[in-house]
C-alpha cells in the first residue's frame, strides 16, 4: 500500500498526523505531508485507511 497527500485539498486539521504518526507529519505551515516515499508499514495499513476515510478535505490519496 501507498498513501499521498493531495496538498491543494489538505487544510490542515492535523487528524491523519494525530492518528497515525508513523505514517504523516505535519509541514511548517501545519498542513499533512507523508513520512518517506509514502510506503505504508503492513502494520499501519488499518490506521491509514481509517485515516483516508476521516480526512474533512478527502485529501488522502491510498493506491494498493
Ligand atoms: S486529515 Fe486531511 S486535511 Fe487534515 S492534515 Fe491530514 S490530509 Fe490534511
């Protein structure tokens, strides 16, 4: 699994860096960016779709 930020719909409300920590961070401005090259951990797959299905901005992006 992959995920990525759409960074012209995130807004910022940090809900994705909250809940999966491993997986995103926040940048300066306090918008979502995605540690690494976006490769999720098998043991992060759970959080990061839960975190795709809560984003306010549907600015998470998952390809399998
Ligand atoms: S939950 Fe969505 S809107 Fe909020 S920081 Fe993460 S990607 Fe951006």
């Amino acid at each position: 699994m992959k995920v990525s930020i759409d960074p012209d719909k995130c807004e910022g409300h940090g809900r994705c860096f909250s809940t999966a920590p491993a997986v995103f961070d926040s940048d300066d401005l306090g918008q979502g960016i995605v540690i690494g090259d976006g490769t999720v951990p098998a043991d992060q797959e759970e959080l990061v779709r839960l975190c795709e299905q809560n984003c306010p901005e549907y600015a998470i992006e998952i390809t399998e």
